[in-house]
C-alpha cells in the first residue's frame, strides 16, 4: 500500500499552513489522543455498551479525518457501522486492524515532522 492510501498529505500541508508554528504540536496532541483513544476501545469492547463503542469509534474517525488519516479514518467508520449494527462478532479483529494502521500511520507523521 502506498503512503499515499494512508495519508493524505494535501490535508497534512494545508493544514501546516493554517496552524503555522502550532503544527507540530497538533501532531503531537493527535498521537497521544489516538493512543487514549485505542485504549479506550479495547477497555469498551471487553463490555457490552456497543453504544459506546459506536460513539468512540465515530470520535476517532472524525479526529482522524481532519488529520488526513485516510486509511484508519475508514476502518474507524467500519468499526462504527459494525456497533451500530450491533455486529460484535470480530470487532477485536477490527480494532488490531486499526491498531497496527494507527502504527503506520504514526510513523508517516513522525517523519514529516522531521522534514
């Protein structure tokens, strides 16, 4: 899979432009709240609120498209659809899915910043 299909970076440049000097700390702060994030998840699907793993999960994949994660933006809206549906048969598959997108992802976003 090209970088590309995991970030978009058009969205990751206009965005550098718009935040200017605060950028690199909106990198960070989208890290560390996807780290939160991903924990919260594995915490909710130990449980039975599929309410709540909708909600997390729409959460995620709205912060995640407004960072130009595109790949984990849609496994996040896969996982959304699936508690909406009340469909929890593999939904730990589903997150170490995102889990290891999330890892790919966090390594394209360490490297730009270090460009």
């Amino acid at each position: 899979m090209s970088v590309t299909q995991h970030i978009s970076y058009d969205a990751l440049n206009s965005l550098k432009e718009v935040m200017e000097d605060d950028f690199n700390f909106l990198i960070e702060t989208f890290l560390h709240d996807s780290e939160d994030r991903l924990g919260k998840l594995h915490e909710l699907l130990g449980g039975d609120d599929v309410d709540a793993i909708r909600r997390a999960s729409h959460s995620f994949k709205g912060s995640c498209s407004n960072l130009g994660a595109l790949r984990l933006a849609s496994l996040c809206a896969a996982l959304e659809r699936k508690a909406f549906d009340r469909n929890i048969a593999d939904l730990a598959v589903d997150l170490a899915e995102i889990e290891e997108e999330f890892l790919i992802v966090k390594q394209i976003m360490l490297d730009f910043l270090a460009h």
